[in-house]
C-alpha cells in the first residue's frame, strides 16, 4: 500500500482539472448506460447527457479534494439508466471514466433518484461536484 501527502494528492488532482480544461472551452461529462467500457475505448453506446464544466473547471483544490464549479446542467437525450460517464476536455480527449448509479449506490458519479434514471427532455444538474484523493 502507498499513501500520498496531502501536497502529493492536491498536485495531482490539479493535474486532472489542467486536463479537463485544455482546449477552447469547458471538458464535459457524457453520461451513458450499459457497461462500462475499457479506459478510454470507442464505443458505441448511447449517449444519454452532456454536461459541460465550466472553465477553469476548478474552484479550489485543498486537502486531497477536488471542488468543481458549479451548477452546470445538461439536457437528457433518450431515456434511460445511467451506469457510466466519460470525463474529456472540450475538444473530446480522454481525460477519465467512471461509475455512475443512482443516490442509493456507491458510484463516483450518482444522480439523485435512486435508480440513476433519466428521462429525454430532462435536466441533469449539478448542484455539488468534488473528488477526493484516497
């Protein structure tokens, strides 16, 4: 097991926002349903939700964690269960993928209902985004 300074663990997750922002405008989060795919592969899957951050996209970072600016929302394309998003910068590019559930998972990524729907025509807003260093 290793563990990181707290200095250690704020480098790293400015690291992760210089990525998020690269490009003209803010990275995005597509959120999408099924299985998650291999770490930055094609897919085909069904995009359900863009979200665009804002840019610089972080507030502060201290203490290991990570304070995204928000809120930021999104229209919902297609109906459905959200299993999975991609992080990129605005012009596309990998930067990361994760989990995502509903509010009774224990996702990175958790939409408020508990089952993690959506539904087309909806909103999904970001009212609090953080990421921890563990």
């Amino acid at each position: 097991m290793i563990s990181f300074s707290n200095a250690v663990k704020s480098d790293r997750l400015q690291a992760f926002t210089r990525a998020l922002d690269a490009g003209s405008g803010g990275g995005r989060i597509r959120l999408y349903g099924g299985t998650q795919t291999t770490e930055g592969d094609v897919h085909s899957q069904t995009l359900l939700c863009e979200l665009v951050l804002p840019k610089p996209s972080a507030v502060s970072v201290a203490n290991g964690i990570l304070t995204i600016g928000s809120p930021f929302s999104g229209m919902v394309l297609v109906n459905g269960v959200v299993t999975w998003c991609r992080l990129s910068d605005s012009a596309g590019n990998f930067v990361a993928d994760c989990d995502a559930g509903g509010s009774s998972s224990t996702a990175v990524f958790r939409i408020q209902n508990e089952a993690g729907e959506v539904f087309a025509g909806g909103q999904v807003i970001v009212n609090q985004a953080q990421l921890k260093e563990v």
